[in-house]
C-alpha cells in the first residue's frame, strides 16, 4: 500500500500541522501561565480542567479501545482496572504494583476465558 | 521505585545532575509504559502505510499520541489533510491547560525563555503528569533543569519504542498487544490518584471519568474539552466549598 503517509510529501505535511495547528497550545499555553502563582484561584481552576480531561481519556481508551484491547469483554476490562486501583492502594500508594496487578488481572481473565 | 531527586546533593554542579535525573524517569514505570504505547503507535503506523521514518519523525514533532493517531487514521482512510488538521487541533487544545498548569513550576526568569519553549514540548499527558507529581519537591531553581532532563529522556523512549513497534508489528500475540494499550489507561488513572491530594482534584477526576463517556458519545470529537470544562469547574467550586467551611473568612 503506497500512501501519501510514506512520502517526503507527507513528512512536509506532518511538519506542517504540527508546527502550526499543534505545537501553538503549548507556546500559548507558555504565555498565559506566565504570570501565575501557584496558589491563585485561576491555578486551581485550570489544574482541575486539565486533570478532568485525564480523567475523559483514560475512560474513552478503556471503553472505547482501539485495536486487540477491543476484542477483551468490557467486563474484564473494568474488572482489570478496578483491581489495579484496589492492589494500588492495598499497597500503599504503590503505582507499579497497581498497573502491574491490572494488567495481570486482564491476562489471566483472557487466558481462562478461552 | 526510586525516586532520582532525593539522593542527596553533593557539591555545585546540582543543576546538571537535576537534568540527568530527570532523564532517568524515562526508565521507571511511567517511561517504560510510554514507550509500550509508542510502539502501539509504530505498530498502528505501519498498518496505515506510513513510512518508518515518518512515523519516528511524527512521534518526535507531535509528541502527543491522540493527535497523531487521529491524524495519522484520517489520512490513511482517505479523508482530508485538513479534516485532520482540525481534528488535531481539537485534541491539542488539552495541552493548553495543562502547559498552564505546570508553568509555576518551571519558571525561568531570563529574558529569551528558550528552554521553556523546549520544556514545554514534552508536555503531554505522561510528562506533565510526572513534572506535577516530582517538580514541587524540588528546590526552585533545579525545577526547569530537573523537567528538562525528564522530556528529553520520556521523548527519546518514545522514539525507540516507535521504531520496536514498527519493526516488531504481528510478530507478538495478541494478547501482548491487548496488554500494552491497557498500560496507557491504567497507569494515567493511578497517577491522577497520586497528584491529586486536594478535594477539589479528585472531584474534578471522578467527574470527569462518569461525564466523559457521555460526551463521547453524544459530541465525540469535542469530549475532552467540554468535558474538562464541565467536571474541572465543578471540581473546583467543590474544592473552594470545602476550603471555606474550613476558613469562613475567605469568603468575599
């Protein structure tokens, strides 16, 4: 398959939309935080906001995966996240323990589901 | 897990070992778990017909994956480059909060601010999770320097796994693959556990996990962001309710 995606074409078209219509939140962004302090009001606004959209993300690639995770059951999916939430705390506060534990959990439901 | 910062400081040079620590996060849990979602990305990528060189190239340029799989799959199914230019934006208006939210934290006040224009470029979720989570700790003047070192180390293990998932694309089983793309969920929730220790976050973090999927499926494209403006600020007025029952003379 030869796609536009494989030419010098498309390194131009890359470079292109990522330095104009991408890369200039993060300048803007730069500018606007410029003069915060770290306790204003503004400052705790905008860290919500952005630990809310996290939050989204990590529910849309959970729920709405894309490629092999797709073909797990939802229910093992959340039961998998769920016990790495539960292992993460039940080790306190252990975050290797918690990511690792999940993805054991949806192994070993994957494999007995066979 | 050892965290790189609190070895104690020897000697003047603490500013270059800042940077050199910083690199070393690329080798802990949330380095190692960006990388495997880097190779996702290459494997996606050469499913798509892209070039090797250009699925590196993009890896490196974007450096935020939503943007470049929404842009990458546009393309690839035959649909304008300027459909995905807005879709890529769309996705790219997330790191403006975000940028803003690290900003007091890697201050720098020399006139030209270079370094805060490279800094800022490894901003996306897992580096911006991880200056959030290892910045306030650290003495002031080490912040920027410290941050610096972590993009630079989490963008080159970006870039290697790129090209392993590229190269080893099919040959794992799929199982392995399921695996890798629930690192990326798992671990950004557990982090978002970790950073926020105020009230008013963990509001705006279960908000944001119930509302989401709603808005995905009602206005997908514009979730993220109406979703953070939605569950963030009510999170935030939460956080301030709870902080003035504290300190009624706060209020105005």
């Amino acid at each position: 398959m030869t796609s536009v995606l494989s030419t010098f074409e498309g390194t131009l078209i890359i470079l292109a939309v990522a330095l104009f219509m991408h890369e200039p939140f993060r300048w803007l962004g730069l500018y606007l935080g410029r003069n915060l302090s770290a306790d204003s009001a503004i400052f705790t606004w905008v860290k919500a906001v952005s630990n809310a959209i996290v939050a989204a993300l990590v529910m849309r690639l959970l729920l709405f995966p894309a490629g092999e995770l797709a073909a797990v059951p939802l229910a093992l999916r959340l039961v998998a996240f769920a016990s790495g939430i539960g292992l993460y705390y039940a080790s306190g506060r252990q975050m290797s323990v918690g990511v690792v534990g999940g993805a054991a959990v949806l192994v070993a439901g994957a494999l007995l589901g066979k | 897990m050892t965290d790189p910062h609190q070895r104690p400081t020897r000697g003047m040079d603490g500013p270059r070992r800042g940077f050199r620590h910083g690199l070393l996060v690329s080798l802990t849990v949330p380095g190692l778990i960006l990388a495997f979602s880097s190779a996702g990305f290459g494997a996606l990528a050469l499913d798509a017909g892209m070039s090797l060189g250009n699925a590196v190239f993009m890896m490196g340029i974007f450096f935020a994956l939503p943007a470049q799989v929404v842009m990458m799959d546009q393309i690839a199914r035959g649909g304008s480059v300027l459909g995905g230019a807005l879709a890529v934006m769309l996705t790219g208006v997330r790191l403006l909060p975000m940028v803003v939210a690290l900003m007091p934290l890697i201050r720098d006040e020399r006139r030209i601010p270079w370094r805060q224009v490279l800094a800022v470029h490894a901003v996306a979720v897992t580096a911006w999770i991880e200056g959030m989570r290892r910045l306030p700790p650290l003495p002031e003047e080490q912040r920027l320097r410290h941050f610096l070192g972590i993009g630079t180390g989490l963008v080159l293990a970006a870039l290697i796994g790129t090209a392993a998932g590229y190269v080893l694309a099919g040959t794992v089983p799929k199982i392995v693959s399921a695996v890798l793309l629930f690192l990326t969920p798992i671990y950004f929730f557990l982090s978002l556990l970790a950073t926020s220790r105020e009230a008013g976050d963990r509001v705006a973090v279960m908000a944001g996990a119930l509302i989401g999927p709603v808005f995905y499926v009602l206005t997908p494209g514009l979730d993220l962001l109406l979703t953070g403006l939605i569950a963030g600020t009510l999170g935030h007025v939460a956080g301030r309710r709870w902080s003035g029952m504290w300190r009624e003379d706060d209020d105005p």
